[in-house]
C-alpha cells in the first residue's frame, strides 16, 4: 500500500496543529504516513514515485508567501522544477479570506505539482479561518482522500 508523505508549511502552527489531527485519521483508517514538518525537498523528490503520496497542508503567509517551515521547499520548487511523475497528491491550503492572495501559497504549490506531472487525486480543500471550522470540515475531504487511497 502506498506510504503517505504530510508536508507542513506553516508559521504559527494552526496547519500544523491541523496535519496532526489529519495524520491521526489516516492511520485510524489504516494508512501508513511519515510527518515532514519541515519538508526536505531533495529527500522528498528523490524518494516521489507510485508507491508515495503527498498530502500537503499550507498556510498563507506575507504576500501570499508559504508558511515559513515549507519556505525552503517552495524555493528549491520554484527554482529546481522536479518531474514528478507517477507521484500522487493533494493540496489543503489555509488561509483568510480577507487577503488579497488569499490561499496563494496552497494554489501555487497545487499548480507546481500538478506541473511537475504530478497527478491531484482530489481537487484542493480550501480553509479560510476567518468563516470556516477547520475541524468540521477537514475530516470530511479526509475521508474522501481516504477512500480514493485505499
Ligand atoms: C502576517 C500574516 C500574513 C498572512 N498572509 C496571508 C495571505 O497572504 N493569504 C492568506 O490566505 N492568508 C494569510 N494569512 C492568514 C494565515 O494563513 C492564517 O492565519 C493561518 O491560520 C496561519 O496558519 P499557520 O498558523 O499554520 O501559520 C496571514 C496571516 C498573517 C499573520
């Protein structure tokens, strides 16, 4: 079975807070996951392939910046384009709605992949903490994610 990969990009640790709870559901439902709160881009592209999946959670920050613990990846992203085919994945991206880049760092990072030919099993959950309970609504696009999995 597939082994999970959680990458983390947060500053103040609400996405992180939230991967926890997130990482506790897949294993509940049996799946096997490894926690990257600061995202190694070297080891995870060179390990990226059919048996690994990239489920990633990331805040907005700055102008539409990534959290600061995904900074380092989203350089080496944007500068050092992987290809990345056969890996899977999908995008959570946390952000308010009250910013003009609302998101950006999630969407830029789901269009990254998706151009690394990388291929989205679900279409990207969007949280905006300002109007949404994350804890209602994460589990919910989790289990979708779980049962396209497994
Ligand atoms: C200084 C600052 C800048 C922010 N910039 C953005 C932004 O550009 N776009 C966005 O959608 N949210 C933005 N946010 C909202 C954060 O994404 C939101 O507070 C999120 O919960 C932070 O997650 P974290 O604790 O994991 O870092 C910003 C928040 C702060 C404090």
């Amino acid at each position: 079975m597939s082994r999970i990969d959680i990458l983390v990009g947060t500053t103040s640790g609400n996405t992180e807070y939230l991967a926890d709870q997130v990482q506790e559901q897949l294993q509940q439902a049996g799946l096997t996951t490894e926690m990257h709160y600061e995202p190694d881009f070297d080891a995870l592209t060179e390990q990226a392939g059919p048996e690994r999946i990239w489920l990633c959670l990331v805040a907005s920050h700055g102008a539409g910046d990534y959290g600061d613990s995904m900074l380092d990846f989203a350089e080496q992203l944007e500068h050092r384009p992987p290809q990345l085919s056969g890996l899977k994945y999908a995008v959570i991206a946390i952000g308010e709605s009250c910013y003009d880049t609302y998101c950006a760092a999630g969407r830029d990072l789901d269009q990254r992949l998706n151009d690394a030919a990388a291929m989205r099993l679900l279409d990207r959950l969007e949280i905006d903490m300002m109007e949404d309970d994350p804890e209602q609504l994460t589990p919910i696009w989790v289990q979708k994610f779980i049962n396209i999995c497994v």
